[in-house]
C-alpha cells in the first residue's frame, strides 16, 4: 500500500482476500473523496496490478476491526448488539433501564450509568456515585450551609450511592466523597477546584446575578507559569484580562488578588469565579477594565510561621509584580494598583501593602486583619502583633508609615468587610480601631455569613467597582 513505507516490497505476497472481505470491499466502495484515492500499482515481482490505499483513519478502523473480529470470534451484527436507553426524567437518570452489569467490547462490564451532581430547579442538589461493594459514604461540602460535617449517603440496590441536599444559595460549592474512609472527587463530574495540596470536584448553583455565565463579552483567566528568583523554582499564577485585551492597545490599570490559607491561585477563578465577576461588572458599566493578577499565597505545604510569609513578599516583590508589569500592559503607577485578599490573603494585603504603601492605592481585605493582635493566631499569615519572643508587634514594625502623613495623601480606599459570624471578626475589629487610631480613613463593612466563599465572592463583587475611579 502507498503511504506505508515498505508495503510493496519485493518480499511480501500480493494482497489475498481474506474470509472478511465483504466488510473491506463495502468500507471501500465510499463516497469520495476516499474511493477516488485507490491506485493500482504493478507488484514489483508478479507484475500484477496490487490495490493501494493511502494510510487514513478509515484504513485503521477496518484493520482494527478484522483484528477484533479475528480475536474475539463473529462480530455483532446490529441487531444482536448491546444497547442502552436513554433517561427520560430526573430520577431515571441515575441509571438506565437495565440495573445489571452489561459487557462491552473493550472495557470490561460497565455499570449504571450515573449522574453527578444534578441541580434541579428548586436549588436543590443531588450528588451520587457508584460504589456497589463500599460499607459506608459520605459527602463533604463545607461551604454548603447546614451541611457541618457532611451528610451521610444512601446506598441503592443498583449499587449507586445518593444524596440530596438543599435548597442552596447560588454559588460555586466544592465538594468530594468520602468512600470507606478514602477521600475521592467525584468521578461523574470534570469540574474541578484545586487548592493548595488537594482537588475538589465542583458545582456550580446557577441564580446569582453578579455570578452567572451571561450573554457578555468575556475576558480570559490564564495559568501562567514564572521562575522565582526569590525562591529559587517554578511558580505559577492567574492571571485575568478583561474583554478585548488581546486585540487592543490600551494599558489597564492592576489588582493582585491574594487567596486564603490552604486555597491556591487557582482558587479565586474556580471556586471564586472571579472572572465571571469581573466580566459582569465591566460589561454593566460597574467597574473598570483592569488585569488581575492572583499569585500562589503558599510557598510550601500550609503552616504558621513569619519565614512562610516572608517568602511569599519576597516572590511578590520581586518576581510577581515585575512579571506582570513586563509582560501585560499595565499602568505600573500607585494609582493604578490595588491589592486585596481573604483570610490569609488579607493578612498578607496588610504586610505587603503598608511595607510598599507609596505603590498601592487601593487595599482590600476580606474576613481577616492582622493575625494575632488580639491575642489569637488563626488565620495563616504568620504577622501576628506579638508573641512570646517578644518580637515587636506588626503596630511597631509599621510605626513608620502608620504615622507618615504624605502616604495617606493619595490612598485612596482601605476596605474591611467580615461576616458575623466569622471566627476572625475580632481580630478585622481590632484591626480597624488600630489603623483609624493612626488616622487612615477606614471603611468597615461587618456583614452576614462566617468564614466562607458565599461572603468572599460578594466581597469580590462590592470591591472593585470602587477601584481605579
């Protein structure tokens, strides 16, 4: 055959029909273009005419066939092969009409064909999975209101686990299941989170207005990857550019969004939906364009301690910043950037910025404060006001620009906001009479809701409509 190096050689028998030809002599009396490309070319010992055909899928699908065929005995005919019916309501949808295991060439027996998770109507959720030889699972969800621990799953006789939860507010949840004690993501559902040393799987409860997919232009989230030279290896972060980007010219003003203890930098466009955000927000004439930027707040696996936060400014300052002003088009000019983040973010906010105040304009910090000036420590950032070193505290490190009047003169905004029921709420309070004791204008917004993506995505929302006016 042409297009297979070697076909013709003087050594190999002219082509003879096999007890399969029928099924070649159909597959090759296809339309065109494919029929047209058959030649006959003189066998080079016989001197008889040898069809040829070019190398192509089709080619390979008929040999993978007669291969199959020959293995495995008589291939199926149409009528006598295995089908499946399709679901035709919410509850047939976990399964189809035949419960039992059915053979498939190839793949081994295959189960019920299950769905996961499923968001009907009325906000609720129903998460399954095939566990048919499990003893006990259960689901996890923590940003899922009244869910605590997780809820415990029920076990059909067609071996598919379920359970419905809800109604639930819009939002991004992550989720997994916990199968005898084994934590997995669920296998039915590709949508996933990572955080800082996991994966989730996750769901998406549509109903929010500021968070849904609409009919807007879009901007673009890429995972951009970037050498440290602070930490001496590979980093990577996301980065956000707002609708019309790659076909313009205009530079955009920057935000660098910081994530919570134990979330990554892809948490914010996943679970956070960021970009979703923002492209509903510019597209309604709320907020500016800007690039945002959203860097990985860990520089190893989670802990306390001042040397983890140390590293993190480091990189920040001297490989993530200039990356982005090097390679985006950027107003690398305090007015036109701002920084804010959640939890541990939001620690590493007031580090970061009041440490370069003369380069940020614009701070945000959302559920968090300064670690450990009220006595506490939760929270990630390791920038606690003291401890038992008797280290100066974070009010004396900073004195110096706390009590630099020319730094207040072009800041622009300094936002607080903190559920009530947030297990921070005392050391965002602390923080703010700490920063009004030293006459920085402070906006303090104590809302509902605790420590949760349901209050950081708002927070996200009511933020950067305020930026770069």
């Amino acid at each position: 055959m042409e297009g297979v190096q070697g076909v013709n050689d003087e050594n190999i028998a002219p082509y003879t029909p096999a007890p399969h030809a029928p099924i070649l002599s159909l597959a090759l009396r296809s339309p065109e273009p494919y029929s047209a490309r058959m030649t006959r070319t003189p066998h080079r010992s016989s001197g008889k005419p040898v069809h040829t055909l070019p190398f192509n899928t089709i080619t390979i699908a008929i040999i993978s066939l007669l291969l199959s065929s020959n293995s495995t005995g008589t291939a199926q005919s149409p009528s006598t092969a295995t089908t499946t019916s399709t679901p035709t309501s919410a509850s047939a949808s976990t399964t189809s009409t035949n419960t039992n295991a059915r053979p498939t060439r190839g793949f081994g027996p295959q189960g019920p064909r299950v769905v996961s998770p499923e968001v009907s109507s009325d906000k609720k959720i129903t998460f399954r999975v095939l566990a048919a030889k499990a003893e006990s699972v259960r689901l996890s969800a923590g940003d899922i209101p009244n869910l605590g621990q997780g809820s415990t799953m029920t076990k059909g006789t067609n071996g598919v686990w379920e359970v419905t939860v809800g109604p639930v507010p819009p939002g991004a949840f992550r989720y997994n299941f916990n199968i005898d004690g084994v934590s997995v993501i669920d296998p039915r559902n590709p949508a996933t989170s990572e955080s800082n040393e996991n994966t989730w799987s996750l769901v998406y409860v549509p109903g929010a207005d500021f968070l849904d997919t609409k009919e807007v232009p879009h901007g673009a989230v890429a995972a951009v990857t970037y050498y440290s030279s602070a930490l001496k290896r590979f980093r990577r972060m996301h980065v956000y550019t707002p609708p019309g980007y790659d076909l313009g010219k205009n530079d955009y003003p920057v935000f660098y969004l910081l994530h919570g203890a134990s979330d990554c930098d892809d948490s914010w466009t996943s679970v956070g939906r960021a970009g979703f955000i923002l492209d509903n927000l510019i597209a309604a004439g709320k907020a500016r364009p800007m690039i945002v930027a959203m860097p990985a707040g860990h520089t190893g696996p989670f802990g306390f301690g001042t040397q983890l936060n140390q590293d993190f400014q480091r990189d920040f300052v001297n490989d993530v910043m200039p990356y982005i002003e090097k390679n985006y088009r950027v107003r690398a000019d305090r007015a036109n950037r701002a920084i804010a983040g959640l939890s541990m973010g939001g620690g590493q906010t007031l580090d970061v910025g009041f440490e370069h105040l003369d380069q940020f304009a614009y701070l945000g910090v959302y559920s968090s404060g300064v670690f450990g000036i009220n006595g506490g420590g939760r929270g990630g950032s390791g920038s606690s006001s003291s401890n038992s070193n008797s280290q100066p505290s974070w009010e004396e490190r900073h004195k110096a620009t706390l009590d630099n009047p020319e730094l207040k003169k072009d800041l622009k905004l300094v936002w607080f906001a903190t559920g009530k029921d947030d297990f921070l709420i005392k050391t965002s309070e602390a923080t703010v009479e700490m920063l009004k004791k030293h006459n920085f204008n402070v906006v303090y917004k104590e809302t509902a809701g605790a420590h949760t993506w349901l209050n950081w995505r708002d927070y996200l929302n009511e933020f950067a409509p305020q930026l770069f006016q």
